[in-house]
C-alpha cells in the first residue's frame, strides 16, 4: 500500500530524473552546434616574424582572412597608432582587404604603398587611405606578440593601445 | 472487439478499420465554413498547395544537391540546371515558390489583420500563423544559403552578424551559429540540415496546429458576424442550402477555391517559366568568394522591410549606438506580430473600413511596409538613410499607438 | 463585382512593391550607361577611306607579325607552345586567322597603329608603372601600310562562318586566352599563374556569366569594359557588332542551355493552367448555384 505522499514523492523524483536527462541532452546537442576544435586552434594564427624580409610583404591567413604582415626598413617612417614595434622594427599588421568593396590590395614595393586592382584605391604602407573610394583604413585585426611571433586572434596590451590611439 | 461482419464493399472494408465515413464527415464534407467569403479566403488552400509544390520539389533537388562550399554551387548550376532532365524546372518552382509563398503569406496575413480574424477567441489562430511565418522566413533564409551563390554567403554573412549585436554572449553566439569564425563548410552544413529537416518537420507540425485551431472559433466571415455553426448545419443537412449561413468544405468552399487556384497558377507559371529574376538574383549565379563583397548586399524582398527597420537606425540616440538601436526595433518588429490580439482593444470584429479609426491604422501599416520594403532595397546613402528612419519610427509609433487608437476607438463606438 | 475591386487594390500594392524593389531599385543601382558603339569613333589616327593592299599586307604581315602570332589558316603554325608563350610574354599572343573577321576593320587598324589607346588601357600601362604591353605600337607605320595589313586579315578566310562552331571559336579567340569555361571543358589557353600576374588577378570563370550579368550587361561590357567597371584591367577587344552576338550566343548556349526547352514548355504548361483555371470556375459556379 503506497500512502498518497510517498507517490507524490516518486512522481517527482520520475520528473526530476527526467529533466536531468532533457537538459544534460540539451546540452549535448549544443556542444554539437559548437566549432570544432580543429575550427578553433584555426582561429589563431600564429607567425614568426623574425625571419621576415624587410619591405617585402607577407601575407597570413586568419579566419578566412588575408593579414598583411610589414617589416619597415630603417628609412621607412611609421605612422601613430597604425604601426608596432617588434624588436628593433616597426611592422604594420592589417586585414588585407580593401575597406571599399573587399578586393585585395597588391603592394608596391617601390613606392611603400598599397594599390587596389579594382577601382584604384590607394593606402601607404601603414594602411591609410590616400587616394581612390576605400572610405577608411585597412583593419586591423587583434593580434598579441609573444616575443617575435605574432599571435592574431588574441588582443594583447600592444593591440589594445594602438586601437585607443586609432 | 467487436466481431466484424464480412464487408459488402471496400469502402466498407475501410471503415470497419479506419472509420473512414466519420472521418471524411468531420474533414470534409461536414466541417463548416461561413458563405460570406470572397476569394481572399482561399490564401490557406493555395499556401498548402504551394508548400506541396516546395516539398515535391525540394525532394528532386535533393537528389543531386551537394552540401560542401567546393560542390554546392556546381552541384546546382550545372548538375541540376544543365543536366539532369527537368533539374532547372524543379530549381525554378522552388525558387520561384519560395518567394511567392511569401507574397501569399503576406496577403494572408493582411487579410487576417483587415477583418480582425485575430481576436475574440480566435487568437491562436494568429498566433499559430505567426509561428508560421517565422518558420518559413527560417527556412527561406536557410534554404537562400545553399546554391553557395555571392549573395546566398553574403546574405548569410550580415544577417549572422547581426545577432552579434546582443550584449555579452553576441560575439560568441555568432560563432556559435555559424560553426566557425566566418560563414564556412560548417554553417553551409548545418544550414542544409535545418533547410530540409528540421525546420519542414516544424513547419509540417505547425500547419496541422493551424488548422486544428480553426476547428473551435471557426472560420471569420467578411462582415465579422457570429452565429451558431451548429444551427446553420442543421438548415444546410436539412436542404435548406440557400438559407443557411454556411457551407460544408467539401465540396463547396474547396470548389471556389479550386477556382482561385487555376488562376493563380496562371500567374505563378509565368513566373517560373518567363520572369524569375526576382526570386533568382543574378548576383546569386556568381560563386561565393568570401574575399570579395558584392556592390550591393540586400536580402530577399519578403525580408527587406524588417531589414530596413535594422538599418533604419544609423546613428547614435543618447548615447545607444545605431547599430544597438536598429537591432532593438528589429527585434521589436519582428516580435510584434505576435502579439496584434492584445494590441487591438477594441473588441469590434469588423473589416478595417467599417471601424473609425482602425482603418486609418491598417492603411497607414500597409504604405509604411511598402517603403520600408522598398528602401530596403536601395543602397542607404544619402536621403534614403532618413526615409529609412522615418519609415521606422513610423512602424514604431504605428504598433505603439495601436492599443490607445482601439481603445478610443471602443469608447466612440460604445458612446453611440 | 466587390472581388474585383479587392483584386485591384492587391495588384496595385503588389504592383507598387515590385516597381520599386525591381525595376526601380535596378535602376538605382546600376545606372544607364551609354550605347554600345561598334565603329570606335573615338579610334581616328588611321585614315579608314584609304584602300588596303592585301598583297603588300601579306609582305608586312610576314615580316612583322608571325615571330609572335601565329596565323594558322594561312600556314603559319604557332611560335611555341602556350605555356612558353605565356612565360614569354605574359599571356598567349592571339592566333590572327580570324582577326580581320572578328574585329572592327577601324579597331584593328588603330590597335595595329597603337594598341594601348585602343584597349583603353591607359591607366594600366603608364610610364610610372613600369609595365609595357607586349605587342609594340606600330605607329612609325604609314596609314596605307596599316590598311594593306587590315585588308589582308580580312581576306582570310575563318574556320567556321556560322553556327555553334563559329560561336565556339570566336569565344575562344577573343575570350579563351584569358577566361576559362569550365561547363564547356573549356580551360584558359593562358596558365592560370601567368595570367594572375599578368592582369593583376584571375580572370573570371565566364560559364555563368549570361545569368549573373545578363545579355543587356555583357552587350555594353564587352564593347567597353570602361564604361561599367572604370579601372578594371580588361582590355576593349574590338570585337565587331556579329562577334560580339556570337560570343554572348554561346556563352548562353553554355551557361543557359535550356533556354529553349524552358520557354516551349512554359507555353503548354500555361496553356494546360488555362484550362485547369477554367474548368474550375465553371465547376464552381455549378457547386454554387446551389447554394446562393
């Protein structure tokens, strides 16, 4: 014989076992819908920049993205807030698409600047638009240095204060 | 059980099992519905008609669809459009009845809102046919994503950024949805499992609460009148056909509607066949390079007006950025819909020209959708950025005004 | 009579709607540019009255133009092979057999007398750029001696005159250096690499280019690619005004291909609504006799 609070206690007990189940599924099913992890370690991108060439451009991917990476020579003069200093060198760090239509600007050595393809937009070597439609200067991701290598996707004290003076 | 007797017929045979006479009596040919009508009361039948021509052929095209960013956009314009027999024919009807669906669910929905076919007991009717067309528009928006076109990445692209613009978790969540940092593989992947699982099972399940929804307030008539079904049977079983004030489905409203079907398939087949441009943007036939924006982003037609209400809000107002204000109201105008039964305090059940001010309301609505749908289109520069936030403000103030216009409304009919 | 009032209104706010997010917005966005012209009047360093030679033309055609082109229906085979060429000059120069009758006869003196201001390409191969087209202008050339050469082009005979087959071959000789299309298995005779450089970026895949710009688009782009995508890299070809239908004709044939069985069909299956349509009212009209 079951008295009428011990059924009451078993019926939610039955629901409360329940719903743990329903929730540890739902759960589950969100971690499904997550990025992969092989998605996320690519959502860094690390690059050494100790063994780049001075004014000859490199460029990452990160995120589906083209990061222009440049080393300044000596002569080259940088720009407030649009450059970093990384060891004894200043290199600008920005998204490579062009902030008109999203075309790839190509880099001219010879004259340090950067020249889109599409409609003739032009940027100088620290991504600041000069002349063409492009309505602002390239982007710049948010990257973090760790000695000499470069790590984009993370904002480091470095980032931080280029984009307050930006 | 019963014993059952040997059955005289097939017919019979199925009924002893499935009850088959009841069944098609409580369906069919005594489920009632008011003969004050006018065709706008067959928007259900040719939106399930259309929603079969999607289904069928959704089917087809799944056969040779590839859901993978190097396949998807040949596997479409060149597996289906060029080679396999009739591959084009299915792409167009699907295409092409995706966005017809729309302009049927509009027109459905703004007849609803004219006759206030939403209150007085029949408010889940409303609020299941909204749940509908939040359904579709998911499944229009997920299904735009998969020819992998320029347009179909770059649609996906800002209309994913924009849940980026909720506070704390926005960033995260953007990633959450699409699978990756950037519309990719992944997104295009789980976009093609909602497109053609989860969101029809939703839709299927939907359809069947609309319709059993129906079942208990019934059908509204064009003047908004109520009388007793049961009664109004009863004239029509008894031969009284011409008296009473209803009509069985079967076969009488489906016989109009079967009418008001032939000539819209008329207008639909010119569609599929001489002019899908519309429903087919040219932009759409490039291949989607997510390096490289197209001139002009814009979402389908049935979505521009709610995306002009995102945009609508370009700067910033006492220091909310527009980008926060235009989602704020996108939010708000895509939730508000739902809510029309407790907006409307009036509790006249009466087409919109009969009720004083209600009319102007309702008309109002409609020329301020028509802007916004057509702002939202053309590029938001110069003047078209301020029609955009008049535009608005002005569906806006339309939905919060609207239980202060019905309740004054209430008082001048009442007062009479 | 009350319904078709209410139809009215509907085809009036449906009619609004689409004006404005078709027609209209089109219009916005991608303005009226002027009319294709098929006699490049803007080409006049060569005397178009003077009558050419084309035996002198052979003469000078063989002493200037074969160490490049090769002119195949006039037994002069190709110099070396594409990807060498290519390597060479940045892209494969063009086989000249049907020169004279796919260009305009005006373009192709002029672009004979100085082929950058023909191409409009000014802005690309500027003294500061360093760049140089790798045909030389032959403008130290008298006008009587660029119309010999013309009038020799134009004598030699094409592989195709009409037909698919022609479509295919002026496609491939005024596009196919550069443009791949990959729904006819057709591959850019230029390497992919050497054209990149070449142009700055890779020329587009043209398999469905009459669907994502259409034929009203393609009919002024190709004429003068200037005019609706100022600065791009791509040169004027010069094509006159049959080539210029051939390629947009196959390049439909290739991205379009059921074109013809869609709009024969399109017909009956309207024709079979019609019926369905009107069987339907009168069905309904009997149903509802009964009734009202």
């Amino acid at each position: 014989m079951m008295d009428e609070s011990r059924r009451g206690f078993i019926g939610k007990a039955f629901g409360a076992v329940a719903a743990v189940g329903g929730i540890a599924s739902l759960i589950a099913m969100k971690k499904t819908w997550d990025p992969l992890p092989s998605v996320m370690s690519a959502g860094f991108t690390t690059v050494d920049v100790s063994g780049l060439e001075a004014n000859k451009l490199e460029i990452a991917v990160w995120r589906g993205k083209p990061v222009f990476i440049l080393k300044y020579t000596e002569d080259m003069k940088p720009t407030d807030g649009r450059n970093v200093k990384i060891g004894d060198h200043y290199f600008s760090v920005m998204i490579g698409l062009c902030t008109h239509l999203g075309c790839i600007p190509a880099y001219r050595a010879d004259q340090h600047d950067f020249k889109c393809a599409c409609h003739g937009g032009e940027f100088t070597d620290a991504g600041v638009q000069k002349f063409g439609p492009p309505p602002r200067p390239l982007d710049i991701p948010p990257f973090k240095l760790d000695g000499v290598t470069l790590v984009l996707g993370e904002e480091g004290p470095e980032y931080k204060a280029m984009i307050a003076k930006a | 059980m019963a014993e059952f007797k040997k059955a005289d017929s097939m017919l019979e045979w199925f009924d002893q099992r499935l009850g088959v006479v009841n069944f098609a009596k409580v369906m069919m040919t005594e489920y009632w519905i008011p003969k004050n009508i006018n065709f706008l009361w067959a928007m259900g039948v040719l939106l399930t008609v259309l929603f079969t021509f999607l289904v069928v052929s959704g089917i087809f095209l799944l056969m040779y669809y590839k859901p993978d960013v190097n396949m998807a956009f040949d596997s479409v314009n060149y597996t289906i459009m060029q080679e396999v027999a009739y591959g084009w024919l299915f792409r167009h009807i699907h295409a092409v009845g995706a966005s017809v669906v729309f302009l049927v669910i509009y027109i459905h929905m703004f007849t609803g809102i004219y006759y206030g076919s939403y209150k007085k007991g029949r408010e889940m009717i409303w609020v299941s046919g909204m749940l509908l067309f939040m359904l579709f528009s998911a499944e229009g928006f997920s299904g735009y994503m998969l020819p992998w076109g320029q347009m179909s990445y770059w649609a996906a692209y800002v209309i994913t950024e924009i849940f980026g613009g909720i506070p704390v978790i926005g960033d995260e969540l953007v990633v959450w949805i699409r699978g990756n940092f950037y519309v990719s593989d992944s997104t295009l992947t789980r976009f093609f499992m909602l497109h053609v699982l989860l969101i029809p099972l939703a839709i299927i399940g939907a359809i069947v609460f609309h319709f059993y929804a129906l079942r208990f307030p019934h059908v509204n008539n064009e003047k908004g009148e109520f009388f007793d079904f049961d009664e109004e049977a009863e004239k029509y079983l008894a031969g009284n056909k011409k008296e009473s004030k209803v009509v069985p489905f079967w076969p009488v409203f489906l016989s109009k509607d079967f009418f008001v079907l032939g000539f819209f398939m008329l207008f639909f087949f010119y569609l599929v066949f001489f002019h899908y441009n519309f429903a087919m943007d040219p932009v759409n036939f490039d291949k989607a390079d997510g390096l490289k924006t197209p001139a002009h982003i814009y979402p389908e037609w049935y979505f521009l007006w709610s995306y002009e209400v995102l945009r609508g809000f370009f700067f910033e107002i006492a220091g909310v950025s527009g980008k926060d204000l235009g989602l704020m109201a996108f939010g708000f105008a895509n939730a508000i819909f739902l809510v029309l039964p407790w907006l409307d305090r009036s509790p006249m059940v009466k087409p919109a020209n009969q009720r004083p001010y209600f009319k102007y309301w309702f008309w109002f609505l409609m020329a301020d959708l028509i802007v916004l749908t057509v702002y939202g289109k053309l590029p938001p520069t110069g003047a078209n950025a301020w029609v955009g936030f008049a535009s608005s403000m002005t569906f806006l103030t339309l939905f919060i005004a609207l239980p202060f216009i019905t309740k004054a409304e209430a008082k001048k009919v009442g007062g009479k | 009579m009350k319904e078709f009032k209410i139809l009215a209104v509907i085809v009036a706010l449906v009619g609004i709607t689409y004006y404005g997010i078709e027609p209209y917005a089109h219009h916005v966005m991608h303005p009226e540019v002027a009319p294709a012209d098929f006699t490049f009047k803007d080409l006049k360093n060569v005397d178009m009255s003077i009558k050419g030679n084309p035996e002198n033309g052979k003469v000078l055609v063989e002493a200037n133009c074969v160490a490049c082109h090769s002119i195949e229906s006039a037994g002069h085979p190709q110099v070396m092979p594409n990807a060498d060429a290519a390597a060479s000059y940045g892209v494969v120069p063009p086989d000249l057999s049907s020169a004279g009758w796919i260009y305009d006869k005006n373009y192709l003196a002029n672009f004979i007398f100085d082929p950058v201001t023909a191409m409009h390409l000014q802005h690309k191969y500027t003294p500061e750029s360093g760049k140089a087209f790798p045909m030389p202008a032959y403008n130290w050339m008298t006008p009587q001696e660029i119309m010999d050469i013309v009038s020799y082009f134009q004598g030699l005979a094409p592989k195709a005159k009409s037909g698919i087959a022609s479509h295919k071959n002026t496609y491939e000789v005024a596009c196919g250096r550069c443009h791949s299309m990959a729904y006819a298995g057709f591959e850019a005779t230029t390497p992919s690499e050497n054209i990149k450089a070449y142009m700055g970026a890779t020329p587009p895949d043209l398999s469905q280019y009459i669907k994502s710009r259409g034929e009203h688009y393609l009919y002024s782009f190709i004429n003068d690619p200037q005019v609706l995508l100022h600065g791009t890299s791509m040169p004027r070809t010069g094509l006159n005004q049959k080539a210029q239908e051939e390629v947009i004709a196959y390049m439909e044939s290739i991205g379009d291909s059921k074109k013809a069985e869609r709009e024969n069909l399109g017909i009956w299956v309207m024709f079979y609504t019609l019926v369905f349509a009107i069987l339907a009212y009168l069905w309904k009209r009997k149903i509802w006799s009964e009734v009202h």
